[in-house]
C-alpha cells in the first residue's frame, strides 16, 4: 500500500505545464530503476483522467487573472479555490486506491505542489508580458 501511495504521488506530481486552451502533455516514463518497481506515471485511467481535469481546471482558472494586480500566490490560491470539484474527484478516486489516509496526504503533496507551479508559471508569464 506504502509502494501504491508514493508511486501515485510521483506520478501526480510529475511536471505537467498544462495550459487552459491545450490538453496535457504526458511525457514518456524514464527507465525503471527494478524490474518490480511499479512506473510511478502508469496511473490508473480515471485517476489520470481526474488529475488533467484539475490540471486543466486551475491553469484555466489562474490564466484569467494573469494580468490582473493580485499577487501571484493569491492567484494561485484562487484557482485552487476555484476548482474544489475537480480536486474531490480526485481525492475520491486516490481514496478507493489508497485509503482515506492516504489520499489525503497525496492530495496534500500535490496540492502544495501546483500552488507552487502555477505561481511559477503566473510569474514567468507576467515578466514575459513586460
């Protein structure tokens, strides 16, 4: 179960620069370390499906508010607010898979994770506007 958890959370948290107006882009998975290892990017399909459903969601929530004057955290943090449905989806998928416990810390991760990503990616578009 530990081995399922961290695989999952590898493969949610695997750099995805999704954009409100593209569909994601899933890159190819690097060699397995062991033959046993389970690939951290062969993640169930609906699981995937949810995953590039908030992806798309936040990027397409965050992306009307990149001209905006609000900081970037802040706009990060809206487009999370924004996309609540998106995120439970997931969270029920992650807790058949895993468990409540275990959802919840993935859901966690990966949340802190694309807070980061799209202040990032709000940033970088804001310098490149100027």
């Amino acid at each position: 179960m530990r081995a399922l958890a961290v695989a999952l959370v590898l493969a949610l948290l695997t750099p995805v620069w999704a954009r409100a107006d593209a569909p994601a882009v899933r890159t190819p998975p690097p060699p397995a370390a062991r033959a046993d290892a389970p690939d951290p990017l062969d993640l169930p399909a609906d699981v995937q499906r949810l995953r590039e459903s908030w992806l798309q969601c936040t990027a397409g929530a965050a992306k009307t508010h990149v001209r905006s004057r609000r900081p970037a955290p802040a706009v990060a943090d809206a487009a999370l607010q924004r996309c609540k449905a998106p995120e439970q989806a997931l969270g029920r998928a992650l807790k058949r898979q895993l468990g409540p416990d275990g959802a919840a810390r993935v859901l966690d991760q990966v949340r802190a994770s694309d807070r980061a990503n799209l202040t990032q990616a709000v940033e970088a578009l804001r310098a490149s506007s100027n």
